[in-house]
C-alpha cells in the first residue's frame, strides 16, 4: 500500500516496507540470554555476549523506533493506527499487570499458606524448633540449620519507601500537569513539568539503590535470605527495573517535544509513557502496603 492515495488523504492503514530489525532485535536478545545463562554458570565469556547482545538490541531499537517517529512526524499514521497502537500498548500493560500478579501471588501464597502448613507438621519436617513466623529466619528468631539462611532484619517503611511512595505519586500529579498543558497547546509548560517528572523518577531510584545497600550492608537481607529475601528484592528490583524503563520512556517523550514533535490533538506516544508511568505507580502502591507494611 502506498503512503498516500490518489485523492492525497492518508491511507486507512499504513503497511510499512519490509525491514531487519525484528530479526537484528531477536538475535540480539538471543546473545542477551545466552551471555546471561553462561555467566550466572561461572563461564567468564557470558559477560562479554551478555553486554553485546544488549548493546546490539539497543542499536537496533534505536533504528527502529527513529523509523516509527519519521513515519508518524511523516502524516503516514491515520486513525486506524492510532487505535492499533493503544490496543497495542493496553494489552502489554496487562501483561504487565499479569507479571507482577504473579509474584504477589508467590508472596501470599507462602505468608498465608506454606509457612503455617510447614509449622503445623510434626517431627520438626525443616529443622528442630522450626516456628511457622514470617519470616522465620529473621533477627530473634531461630536460624536454619547449618546457616543455610543467616539471621537477617526485614525491610520496614520508614524512612526510604515511604519517601519513594510521596515521590512516585508526585510524578504522577507532575505527569498529569504536563499532559493538560500539552491538551492546552502550551509547549513550554508541558517540557517544564516532564523534566521534573523524570527528575522525580531518577530520585527514586537513587534511594532505592541506597535502600539495597543499606539491606546487604547494615541489614543483612539478600537475595538469598530465604523466601523472604527472595520475594523482597524480586518484587522491588523488578518494579525498580520498570521505573527505569518508564524514566527512559518519559526522557525520550520530553526530547521529542523539544524537537516540536506531538500536538494537541494527536501525541499517542505521550499517552503511552503515561499509561505505563501510572501502572508503575500503583504497582508500587501495592508493594509498599503489602511488602514494606504486612
């Protein structure tokens, strides 16, 4: 299909030209995994084609992405696409919703159902003088056998994650502010509030990176510390990894509309961002109750 019909109006869809960037994107990822299953192995080499299949798939996203931004800043977009990219971006975010679901449902599951089912068994199934208390192995309590899980002292909300909370939900506040000043034609004012949306973003993350350290260092909670630590720094780092993906998302969005790119009445990529900045939000509401509070 060609960009424009005979009478000169955008076509009802646009169908790009073939191109290489799935294929270069996929045998990217394709080292990505492999270097990381090598190295988390002990094979020295998986480091150097992790970082390279990921410095490849950059590349390649970069090409690809700038070839959607030329299409769209092109007119080649009609309404139809439009609408396919929200269906696009909604059912990922669901997916999204799905990924964290089932980590929650991993930490319920053993809060609610595992740790008193093992401590109602007789005959010490675990080890002598197990207590079914969440989490079992935590400071005062008594430790597994053989320090196969040391005695640690569990993550509470004050003072870093409920500075993170007050942060998150102000990027929120600060996002929305952008959007209508974008609705409203005032360029200048969306680029001021986005800048300190990302600005809020990357605070967050440097006090989850202090709070990660204080927990190896000070409170000797680690990946390993049990289900508890486990569930912790997978829950966290995973929605601190989604942060920094929606940082980026949100820093790329205020480059273009530095560069002139949106109006008014058609800016899909802004809304995209902010669908998955506020998903990230709630999702963090969630950890905070039910990790940093329960």
């Amino acid at each position: 299909m060609s960009a424009a019909t005979t009478s000169g109006k955008t076509p009802y869809y646009f169908v790009p030209a073939p191109s290489r960037h799935p294929v270069m994107a996929a045998i990217g990822l394709f080292f990505v995994i492999l270097g990381a299953g090598q190295w988390v192995n002990g094979h020295g080499w998986g480091m150097y084609s992790l970082f390279g299949g990921l410095a490849l798939w950059a590349f390649v996203l970069k090409q690809w992405f700038g070839d959607a931004i030329r299409e769209s800043e092109g007119g080649l977009y009609s309404e139809r696409i439009d609408v396919s990219f929200r269906w696009s971006m909604g059912w990922f975010i669901f997916s999204e919703v799905m990924f964290f679901a089932a980590f929650f449902g991993a930490l319920y599951w053993a809060r609610v159902f595992s740790v008193p089912s093992l401590g109602s068994l007789e005959n010490g199934l675990l080890w002598p003088d197990f207590k079914a208390i969440w989490p079992s192995t935590a400071a005062g309590f008594t430790a597994a056998p053989a320090g196969t899980v040391e005695p640690f002292t569990t993550m509470g909300p004050w003072p870093i994650p409920t500075i993170n909370t007050a942060l998150l939900l102000t990027s929120g506040i600060t996002l929305t502010i952008a959007h209508h000043a974008l609705i409203a034609g005032n360029r200048a004012k969306t680029i001021t509030w986005m800048w300190i949306t990302v600005l809020l973003g990357a605070t967050f993350l440097g006090f989850q990176a202090y709070e990660y350290h204080h927990a190896y260092a000070e409170l000797n909670l680690k990946l390993n510390s049990g289900i508890y630590g486990s569930t912790f720094f997978m829950l966290t780092g995973f929605h601190g990894f989604h942060v920094c993906v929606g940082a980026l998302m949100l820093l790329f969005i205020t480059i273009r509309l530095m560069k002139g790119h949106f109006t008014p009445e058609h800016h899909f990529g802004f809304e995209g961002a902010a669908w998955y900045w506020h998903f990230v939000d709630v999702v963090w509401l969630g950890l905070y109750v039910i990790v940093y509070w329960m």
